[in-house]
C-alpha cells in the first residue's frame, strides 16, 4: 500500500518537484520501505518534512516513504531506545557533541562515502561539525544565525547606533537604562538561553578557538581566562542591563518585553523573528546586529546545524543514503529554508537565500564575518552532563553573581568527572 504522504505531494513548490525529478535520475531503482523519523513537529517545520518525504515516495515509484512526526521535545528522550529497537532508516537530529552519544554507542551510520561525492562538497562548512573520529554521522539541512536582534524604533528616539564594540554596547546600554528601560530581555526558565549568553561573551572575550577547548574539556573552569569572561558579563549585570526575574519565564514569555519596548534587545537565534513578527512589530521597527568585538580575535559565531542520520539498524540503507543526497542537493536546500518554510539558512553553497531581512543578514554575517569559526551552540557542543551543570551555573550566576567562585569550583569538579 503506498504511503498516505504520497496525497500531499500536490502543495510542492512545482521548481522544486522538477528539481528533485532531475535528481532521482540516478537512483530509479530504489525499492522497499523507507521509514523516517522526524522531530520536526512546530507547523512549518512539520509542513516541510511531509513535503520531503512526498516529494521523495513520488520521485521513486517502487519505494513506499512512511513518516512518523514525534514531539520535538519527547524525541530527545526517545531517540536512544528509538535507535536500539526496530530503527526506522532516517532520523533527526543535531551537529557535533549532541551527535557523539549515538556515534559511541554504535547507532548512527558512518556515511563518509557520502561525503567523498561532489554533490557534498558544497556542505563544506559543516563537515567538521559533522565529523567524529576522522568519520561523517550524518548530513545538515539548515542552520541559522544568532545574533541581536533590537528595536531599531528605539534606538533612534535615543539617537543609538548598532554597536561594533563592548565599550560602545555598554554605552548603549546606559543610556537606554537611564531612559527607565532595560537593555536585555532574556528568560531563563529553561536554562539554554544564558548559554548563548555565556558562548558569545567567551566566544569574544578569549575567542572560538578557546571556547572549543573548554567545551573539549581541555581547560579548567576555574582558569583566569574563563573568569575574564564572566567578568565582562557581570558589567552587564551589574548595570541592571536584563530583565528582572528572567529566571521564571521561557524564551517566548520574555518575548513580551521587547515587544512592548520595556527592552529593547534580545540575544536569540533567527527563530525569534517571525514570533516578533506575528505580535505586531514590523521590520522598521526590528533591527539585527552581530554580538560586538571584545578582544582582538576573530568572531566566532554560534549557528546550530539541524541534521539526519542514518540508524546503524536501519533496514533500507540505500534508500536512506539517496534521501540524504536529496536533503542536501542544493535546489531542495533552497526551497525548504525559503521565508514562507523554515525561514532559515541552506547550508549548500550552492542555494540562494530566502529575500528576507534577517535571513540575508544572517548569511552575510555567516559567510563574510565569522572567520573565527562556527560554534553549534552550548548545549551541543559541550557533553550533555557538562552542558547540564554548566547552564545551570550560568542561569545561577546571571541572578546571584556574587556565587561566582562556588559556582566555577562545582563545574570544575563536573569538568574532572565528565572528561576522564
């Protein structure tokens, strides 16, 4: 029987079946099942990956593409017995660290053969966040860029401009706090958003190549350098530059404060925008500036890399493989990240972007001023008992600073018990 997604292959973008036409040529007599597992469940995304897995069944007629859509949430607990026990071919997931778990356990396929084809060289700037042991676990679809995103409205009633530098942030930053706003908002509930906070301030403070050191464990928590970077956040603390009680509201529920211009900046990933967006403010009033130098090293910059993979227990590996080339060719990339879709980047050189403000803004920042390298942000790139205590360290230090030293010992003691 062939598989109910087959019926949505109608609301393809019609470029994008003929492109996909032109690519199956090669790979006619794929046969079987195909069984993929996405996590992509928010309505555009889930949109998205009922329109891959339609446009692939109708690309291969004697292949059946069955989709299973799970929480996004639910899957980061499920994904280990999901991998274990009856794997489906194709799954979801995330670059680098967040990768590693599955790549030693032995669950996720080595495609490096896929990586030695010309099609995957245009993916080149994320290889390294796709590689382990010399070896590559899976392929990118997308990525986006994290920045500040500002009310530009408010900048210029206060005759501000984007800042290049700290010094010229913090200038800022006082005068909007003497106009009885804060500078920042930011919640904290769930922890992840004061890792963004904690990866730019060191990304810029001892620059990506140190800040990839402490995520590998190489360094000590309690290291001057690290203290530096704290030093330079508690500048911002101590000037009242965030919204009180960030601590109890999620990421959306501190969105809110930016919108009714009691703050007027928020340190976020690109998602942010259409949530802005669909609460009123339009693009003259939103602005989005590259998180400023603080020392004189190159900028690194945080872009999580969403991916699939390959169970090592999947049944239908060929398929599988032709689904991945498919997923990173360069005309899919583009349609799938455009603005009315993921909203996102395509990771393919060979794509073109979305016509939108902060999409182009992104790409632009990404492709011309990140010479110091590509971060997956902090909960990817540090070990997930390692991240887990550390963001709780930085949430704890954001509302209590004065703990700084208590808290740097307790991640020092986690750093010796996770990296041995």
């Amino acid at each position: 029987m062939r598989s109910i997604i087959k019926a949505s292959v109608a609301t393809l973008a019609a470029s994008t079946i003929l492109a996909g036409t032109a690519f199956a040529d090669g790979h006619g007599a794929l046969k079987g099942e195909l069984n993929i597992t996405s996590d992509m469940s928010n309505p555009a995304p889930r949109a998205v990956m009922e329109g891959l897995a339609a446009q692939f069944d109708e690309m291969h007629p004697d292949l059946t593409v069955n989709l299973t859509i799970v929480d996004r949430e639910a899957w980061k607990t499920q994904i280990r017995n999901s991998l274990s026990a009856n794997a489906p071919d194709v799954v979801n997931w995330y670059a680098a660290n967040r990768m590693g778990p599955y790549v030693s356990a032995g669950l996720f396929e080595d495609v490096s053969d896929l990586w030695e084809s010309e099609e995957l060289a245009a993916l080149a700037s994320t290889k390294g966040a796709m590689t382990i042991d010399g070896k590559q676990w899976g392929v990118p679809y997308t990525y986006y860029q994290w920045g500040i995103y500002y009310r530009e409205d408010i900048f210029k009633e206060l005759g501000l401009s984007e800042p290049a530098t700290f010094d010229e942030e913090m200038a800022n930053c006082a005068k909007i706090v003497d106009s009885g706003r804060k500078c920042y908002t930011i919640g904290s509930k769930y922890l992840w958003t004061a890792g963004g906070w904690f990866d730019y301030m060191n990304m810029r403070t001892n620059g990506f190549d140190f800040h990839m050191e402490l995520a590998q464990g190489n360094v000590a928590w309690t290291d001057d350098r690290v203290r530096e970077t704290f030093a330079n956040w508690r500048k911002l603390i101590d000037m009242g530059a965030f919204v009180d009680d960030h601590q109890n509201y999620s990421w959306q529920e501190a969105l809110p404060f930016m919108v009714k211009g009691e703050a007027t900046a928020y340190l976020m990933g690109n998602f942010a925008v259409a949530p802005l967006r669909e609460a009123g403010l339009s693009d003259d009033q939103l602005g989005f500036y590259q998180f400023p130098t603080i020392a004189d090293t190159p900028q690194g910059e945080d872009a999580p890399t969403d991916t699939f993979h390959i169970p090592s227990g999947a049944s239908n590996k060929d398929a599988a493989k032709a689904f991945l080339k498919f997923v990173t060719s360069a005309d899919v990339q583009s349609d799938i990240n455009g603005g009315d879709k993921l909203g996102q980047l395509p990771v393919n050189s060979g794509s073109s972007v979305a016509s939108d403000k902060f999409i182009e803004k992104g790409f632009d920042m990404l492709s011309n001023n990140a010479q110091g390298g590509v971060a997956q942000f902090f909960d990817r790139d540090f070990p997930a008992e390692m991240a887990s205590a550390g963001m709780e360290g930085l949430q704890e230090f954001m509302v209590f600073p004065d703990n700084l030293d208590d808290i740097l010992a307790r991640l020092e003691d986690t750093r010796a018990r996770v990296y041995k």
